[in-house]
C-alpha cells in the first residue's frame, strides 16, 4: 500500500498526512480517504484500458463511495458513473458529471427514476428484463422520447467470489437470460421509444482472476457476432465492473490483465467499450480510524477488544465475513506484542465483529487503530442502527486534509420523526 506508510515519530500516515492529526481533531470513528491515492489508481487503470484498439471508457460505480467530492475528484479525471437510482444519478449530475456520461443499471428502476433518465436523456439505460423494456417503451413514447438501452445478458459464469457478491450465474436476479437475450434484442428494436445499442455484463464484485471475466466477455462478442449476422446492429458493449483488490494476501485484480481479457475478446468487433469499476478505484484509497473502548479480558481465551466503530459503520465483516487489516496510527497505540484478539463493535449483536483471532499487538483503551481498504462499501453501507449517528469523513490530498462530512449529530436522528399529537398529548 504505497500510500501509507508508518513514520518513525507521526506514526500511520495517508499519503503526506499523519492519521493521528486526524482522529485528534475529529475524533473517533473517522473515515479518511485519499484524493492523490484515488486519482493515480484512476489513472493506471485509464492508462490500461486507453491501449489502442480498446479506448474502453471508464463509468465509475457510485455505488462504491458516492460522496460527492469523491465523485467530483473522479468528474475532473474524466469519469462517468454507473448510477443504480434516481439518488445516485442526481448525486452523479450535482457532482458535474454530465448526463452524457451516465449509464443506469439496476434489476428494478421505478417509473419516476425512468423518467428521470428519459428527461436527462443520459447516455444509456442498461435494461435487465422484458418487463422493463416493455415498461421503458411505454414511459419513452409517451414523453416522446428515446431511449438508448443496453440489455444485460446474465452468462451463467461463476465468478468465484463470495455468494452474496457474485451476479453472473443462471440463479442470480440479474440480467436477461443469455439464450432469451438475441430476441430480445430483435424485441427491443421493434419497440417504440427504444433504440437497442448492445449488450451488458456484470458478473460480480471482488474478482482478482481474469479468467471469469474472458469467459463471460468470450460469450458476449458470441452474441454480438449472432446478433450481427441475424442483421441488428451492435456498437457497445459495458463490461461491468468487479475487478477485485488485495485485502489480505490475494493478489489485486490487474487492469492490463482485464484490458487483455477485453483486447482478445471484444477488441476486434469494432465496439465501443465501457468499464464499471467500483471497488478497485476506491477500496484502498480509504481507512477508518476508530479507538479502543476497552479491552475485555475473560479467562484461557483471547480478549475482546472493543472498538468505537461498529457494525453500523462498517457492514463487510458482519455480511460477507470481510477480512479488513488493522493496523495501530502509533508505536505508542501498540504498547507491546500480543497474542490474537478479538475486534468487536459495541452494538448488541454477535455478528458485530471485525476479526476474530486475529494476532495483534496488544492494545490498551484508548489505543486508535486504521482499519483498511474501506473506501469502497464502508461509509455507503453505514446505518444509524443502535442509535449510533454516521461517522465524520475527511479527505486527505497530499499534505492538506479536510473535513468532507461533520459527525452527524444526535439530534439528526430523530429530526424527521413526527409522534402523533394524542399520542405526544398521553392519551392511552
Ligand atoms: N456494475 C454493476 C452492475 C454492479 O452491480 C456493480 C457492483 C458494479 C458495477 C461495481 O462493482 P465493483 O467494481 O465495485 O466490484 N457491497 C459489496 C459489493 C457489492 C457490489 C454490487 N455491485 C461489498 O462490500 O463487497
């Protein structure tokens, strides 16, 4: 991780900026990400997929982490968005990203968020079954419009991710199924208000093996090339997102290697290419502190350490069994060796665990620690649950860092709760 580094006398810092400072001014939990780490991971992957023949344009998964400095750092590199509602397509545009540039994906879109994209007249809706193309003909005839749509395929690859991540298989919700898709296609294009453009694969999230990326995309450019003899024309083909990063020993997913396994596949069909990428732009571009509470000794067992954060902040431990390295901000955090611990939240359920067993230094209440790679799925996913207002966020660039989002205050919580007036009155 390049971008952060332990300084003998700062402790952990975030590119130039001592993550200390941070949890100093701001107190605990705190999610803090990179703007320089964001940006030069967009540029290698941009670099990767720019080779000629390919000049596949990247639409970044807001899904991700959709703040809006996030989006607008992301906005000035020349990203689009990949934008599944109607609030992530109003976040994509209030960040300056232009309609031209957003693609609408999604297993379900209600007639307010169509009709949103219809009158933004945004660059592509991707379409996941015969009841929503039929639905979006009758939205876009009736407000006289068209609309550009890609249909998702559903390739029955397994992705060889973990079950609640993975998209791609015959039994998933998504997509059309890959026999039904070229009648659909020829469907579509008989369709009022509907311009086919191409196809769509997403075969799941977290994957660092290229190998199920070529399969889906081999089985792509095979209907493409049906689809094309049968006389329908295909200009574009998005390749989904999913490319995986190393959180704890697996080898990050490589954007040459996915650029190959688009180049050897698609990259002779004369196709315009589009990437949804989420995780492996933002994922190791951010941290989030947190202190201990206390630690919970219990005899012949390893210790409970109670940490601020907790499963409302950070959901990929508790759903998906996430594996998150935690490091100490300081040698001072870390006052000597010890043996494996458990990292636990406060929240009143057993699945509110960071990691268990976990071999690290002992850490004494009031110790900070940095839990990594949470800049993609961490703040998005947080709750309020227990009552626990949202995390600050600050934004690191270079040796500058800011406040992005100030602790959510308590009062917040319950500012949109209205109690009935007999009920406020005490009546029984
Ligand atoms: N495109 C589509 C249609 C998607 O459904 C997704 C993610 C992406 C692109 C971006 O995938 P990425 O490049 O980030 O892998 N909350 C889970 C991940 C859920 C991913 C959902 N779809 C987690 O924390 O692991």
């Amino acid at each position: 991780r390049p971008h952060l580094r332990m300084h003998a006398l700062e402790g952990l810092m975030l590119e130039q900026v001592p993550l200390a400072a941070i949890a100093d001014a701001l107190g605990t939990p705190v999610w803090v990400t990179g703007a320089g780490t964001l940006r030069s991971r967009y540029r290698r992957l941009e670099a990767a997929l720019a080779e000629p023949s390919l000049g596949a344009s990247i639409h970044y998964a807001v899904k991700a982490n959709d703040h809006l400095a996030i989006l607008r750092i992301l906005s000035i590199e020349g990203a689009g968005a990949d934008v599944v509602s109607g609030g992530e397509m109003r976040r994509a545009i209030e960040a300056g990203i232009p309609p031209a540039r957003i693609v609408f994906s999604g297993v379900g879109k209600s007639d307010d968020e169509l009709g949103l994209a219809l009158s933004l007249s945004i660059s592509q809706i991707n379409v996941e079954s015969r009841e929503e193309l039929e639905r979006l003909s009758g939205l876009a005839s009736a407000c006289g419009r068209t609309a550009r749509i890609v249909l998702r395929v559903n390739p029955d690859i397994d992705a060889g991710t973990h079950a609640k991540i993975t998209t791609g298989l015959a039994d998933n919700k998504f997509g059309v199924a890959y026999d039904e898709a070229a009648d659909l296609y020829a469907l579509a294009a008989r369709l009022p208000g509907i311009e086919p453009i191409g196809f769509a694969v997403h075969i799941g999230s977290q994957i660092n093996d290229p190998a199920p990326f070529r399969a889906a995309y081999a089985r792509i450019a095979d209907l493409v090339r049906r689809v094309r003899e049968a006389g329908q024309a295909v200009s574009l083909v998005d390749c989904g997102g999913g490319l995986g990063i190393s959180y704890r020993d697996e080898i990050e997913g490589s954007p040459r290697a996915l650029a190959h396994a688009i180049r050897v596949t698609l990259g002779d069909l004369g196709l315009k290419l589009v990437v949804e990428p989420g995780r492996w732009l933002v994922a190791p571009a951010g941290v989030l502190l947190s202190r201990v509470l206390l630690v919970k000794q219990s005899a012949g067992r390893a210790p409970f350490v109670v940490l601020d954060a907790a499963m409302n902040d950070l959901l990929r431990p508790s759903l998906y069994e996430a594996w998150h390295g935690v490091v100490p901000l300081s040698a001072r955090d870390a006052v000597q060796p010890a043996g494996p611990a458990h990292l636990v939240g406060p929240v009143c359920e057993t699945g509110d665990t960071f990691a268990l067993d976990r071999p690290l230094p002992h850490l004494a209440a009031g110790a900070r620690v940095a839990i990594l790679d949470t800049g993609a799925y961490g703040a998005v996913m947080s709750s309020t649950y227990n009552s626990r207002p949202l995390a600050a966020q600050a934004l690191v660039d270079g040796s500058r860092w800011t406040t992005i989002r100030p602790r959510q205050p308590v009062e917040q919580l319950w500012a949109g709760e209205l109690v009935p007036d007999w009920i406020a009155a005490g009546e029984t």
